[in-house]
C-alpha cells in the first residue's frame, strides 16, 4: 500500500495537491503547451546561463489574479530555484503592496529590488 507524502508550509499545513489548489487539465494542457515553446528558465536566461525550464509558473499569482490563471502574458518558465526566489519575491511585493510591480520585476532583473537582483 502506497503512503502519500503531504507537503507542508512552513506554518505547518498541509498544502494541498495541485489538484485541490484548481490546476485541472486545462493547467496541464497550458503549461504543457507553455514548456515547448519556453524550454529553458527566462531568470537563467536572464545571467546568461541554459536551464531547461522544470515548471510554468505565473507572474502574477493565481491567489491574487485568478482571472489571469490561463493568461499567457501571465506565465514563465522557471527552473526550481528560481522558482523559489520568485516566491519570495511575491511575499515581498505583497508585503510592500507593490504586487502591479511583479511583471516587469519579472521580465527585468535589473528593476528588481536589490535584494532580489541577479549576482551573475
């Protein structure tokens, strides 16, 4: 019998499947769709580096723009550290209210706040 590993926060919940947070197949045909055209990470990019893309994340986050969860101009490719960094990112930007920033943020490392700036 196989156990499932339940990913926590860092407060200790459970997060939830992709499935419970709403990525339904129409996510997965997106994303998929996304990964072809966007092989490597848009951040390793950013510094020069090749790093195949491990996930489609978006720019604005579905907990705050749910309207923009199948928007194009609202997806990039990222690899899982940078990933991260994004994150953190968004809990600065949230914190600052400066969310509308995390587009060009985003696309523009050198418009970053120092703290979240590339070190190439």
């Amino acid at each position: 019998m196989a156990v499932s590993v339940q990913k926590l926060t860092k407060t200790g919940n459970y997060r939830g499947s992709p499935r419970d947070r709403g990525y339904d197949s129409k996510w997965d045909r997106l994303s998929i769709a996304f990964r072809k055209r966007h092989t490597c990470c848009l951040w390793c990019e950013q510094i020069g580096r090749d790093t195949l893309t491990d996930l489609v994340d978006h720019v604005i986050p579905v907990v705050d723009r749910p309207d923009l969860k199948y928007t194009w101009s609202n997806l990039m490719a990222l690899c899982k550290h940078h990933h991260a960094q994004k994150g953190v990112m968004e809990v600065y930007a949230r914190e600052q209210g400066l969310l509308n920033m995390l587009p060009e943020w985003s696309r523009h490392p050198e418009k970053r706040p120092l703290q979240f700036r590339p070190v190439v």
